[in-house]
C-alpha cells in the first residue's frame, strides 16, 4: 500500500507543475461531489430508516404531490438551487435542510480526504494513512444521520452504534497506527479500554442524571453512542467528546430557552425538548477534525486563566452552577405542565432501535 503510494508520489512530483495542480485540483473536486452524492442519500436515510422503508425504493417523490423525481432534478445542492427549493411539478415548497445536509456532507467528506489523504500531495498533517479514509467517511456519514434521526425522532439508531463499534475495533486491529501503536493487539487493547470507558462513563451519567435529577436527557442511546466514540478515539477521546458535548448542549439549550422567551407562545416544551444527541455529535466531529487544536486551546485556557485572572475561575463556577440550576429548573417545570396536560412530549419511536429515554 505504502510503495504503491510512493510510486504515485514520484510520478505526480515528476509531472509538470500545472499538470499536478489540475490532477490535485480535480481529485479535490470529484470528493466533493461524491460527498454531495452521499449527502443526498443521507438525506433519504434520515427520513426513510425511522419510518422503517427500504432506502433504495421506491426512488425519491415529492412529498406534497407524489410525483416521482427524475435523476436530472435530483442533483444534489444545484437542483434545489435551480428550482428555487421548490417542486418542478407542483411548486411545493422543499426544505433548505436537503442542500445543507448535501453540502456539509459533501465538506466533511473533503475535510477527511484532504487531513488523512496523502500529505505530500496535499502538504497537510495527520498520519498519511489512505487505510482511514474509507472509514472516516462513513464515521461522518453516521454522524450526519444520527444527528438528523436524534433531531427528528429523538432515536440514536442502534445499527450505527453497536455496528460502530464493532467497526471500530476491526479498524483499531487493522490499521493500528490510528491509535499511535505498531502491535494490532496493543491497539485494540486501546479501543476496547476507550469503548469500556465511554460505555461505563456514559451510564454512570444517565443513571445519575435520572436519579438525581429526574430527567432523562442523556438516555442510553447517548451511552451506546459514546461508547463508538471510545471504540474510535480511545478513552481520552470520548471523555473530551463528552466534556465538549456539554459546552455545545449547554449552548443549544441556552439558544432554545432565548428563542422560546422570543416567541413567547404556547408551545414552550417544543424548542426546549432538544436532545443531546446533536451536541455529541457536533461535539465527535470537532475531535475529529481539530483535537490537538482543542487540547492545546483548553491548556492555554487554563495557564492563561491560573496565571492572569487568579479570581477567574471562582468567578466562572459560580455562573456556571447558577446557569445550570436555572436550566435545570425551567425544563423540570416545563415537563411538569405538559404531564398536567396529559400532553406526552416525546413521540413514540420505532422498537428496533434504542430510544433515548428509555430507562
Ligand atoms: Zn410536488
């Protein structure tokens, strides 16, 4: 693998230069197409799997009118553009969620190439490992979709979690310098002690969270979900994924609190009703992509913080614990007027999968 990539190397730095920019330039472009490609196939995922259909038939329809939908109309990003995200048949409105899954899709799909590409055709770090790049882009791909399905039907899809998992060990034995290791067992040691880890921390927060604070917001699919995370990224990953999953939900929520104060209607349980499972998610890509810029922002954060502001942190803790308190306390009476309603928040989801707030 690695002498068949060198000989590519010696070929493209022998080309004129013009000509492997142009080869560079269209490798980058066919990603991002393919990334389009298979963010449009999210998208039917994301809708079709919670609903229990086959993803591959019947083939895409309006939803408003039923009429099928030809190939030429259904490229990604540039139909939605040219029809002016409406139905060609009946002038119904789509929604710009379809485009902006197909492009950021389409950007993860680069960012993967481009960091665990080849590093001398792209001059970029990372381990120059081809091996991952298959399978981070369905890391991704997951991702996308279980973020979606937890938005929409609050389920995290057990097929992504378990199966991820067991994906991830494989690749951990396969490709074991992903964990920075030269022995298959030694690395597999360190994604089985990372799942273990995100397994054992992930349930001892939703136990918690259900006791102490009577609410299930970080339910067992969270856990599952957390446990790939470890399988992935080890036990260190999935405790940073889990502490930056806290700083992003705290911040969705806050976000949704200001925008039903805002609307000032009815239904406050709605935007409040956010799972967590879009803050893990977000929170798996950004380790992704950029961990050793987040470890060495937190060290930074923190010498900076001892040294400059001796008071800083005692004036942060205060704020944080009183924030937490508040938020903690609107969602308790917020749920606690939609059981006196008899109102049932949360949908009820199909029994193949795990659902969030299932004991
Ligand atoms: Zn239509």
């Amino acid at each position: 693998m690695s002498e068949a990539l060198s000989a590519l190397n010696r070929w493209l730095i022998a080309l004129p230069e013009a000509d492997a920019v142009f080869l560079v330039r269209l490798t980058l472009g066919f990603v991002l197409c393919l990334g389009a490609v298979i963010g449009s196939f999210l998208n039917v995922c994301v809708y079709r799997i919670p609903l229990g259909l086959s993803v591959s038939r019947p083939r895409s329809h309006c939803f408003s009118c039923g009429k099928a939908i030809p190939w030429f109309l259904n490229i990604p990003i540039l139909s939605w553009l040219a029809l002016r995200g409406r139905c060609a048949n009946c002038r119904a409105p789509i929604s710009v969620r379809y485009p902006l899954v197909e492009a950021a899709t389409a950007i993860l799909f680069l960012l993967v190439f481009q960091m665990w590409g080849n590093p001398t055709l792209f001059g970029l770090n990372r381990l120059p490992t081809p091996l991952l790049i298959l399978p981070l882009w369905a890391f991704v791909a997951s991702v996308v979709v279980d973020v979606l399905i937890d938005l929409d039907h609050r389920i995290l899809l057990d097929r992504i979690s378990l199966g991820g998992t067991a994906l991830a060990l494989l690749l951990a034995a396969l490709v074991p310098v992903w964990f920075g290791e030269a022995a298959w067992w030694r690395a597999l040691l360190a994604s089985l002690g990372g799942a273990a880890a995100g397994f054992g921390v992930g349930f001892a927060i939703a136990w918690a969270g259900e006791r102490i604070f009577l609410q299930d917001a970080f339910g067992f699919g969270d856990v599952k979900w957390l446990m790939l995370f470890g399988a992935l990224f080890g036990w260190r990953g999935a405790l940073c994924i889990l502490m930056i999953a806290a700083f992003v939900g705290l911040g969705m929520g806050l976000a949704a609190l200001l925008g039903a104060k805002l609307r000032r209607r009815g239904e406050e349980a709605g935007p409040l009703a956010i799972p967590f499972g879009p803050a893990l998610g977000a929170a798996a890509l950004l380790w992704l992509f950029w961990s050793d810029a987040l470890v060495r922002l937190a060290f930074e954060a923190h010498a900076w913080a001892l040294q400059h502001r001796p008071a800083f942190l005692g004036a942060l803790l205060p704020v944080l614990l009183v924030s937490l308190a508040w938020l903690l306390h609107r969602v308790r009476a917020i749920r606690a007027a939609a059981q006196e309603e008899g109102l049932e928040p949360l949908p009820e989801e199909s029994p193949d999968d795990d659902r969030h707030h299932s004991a």
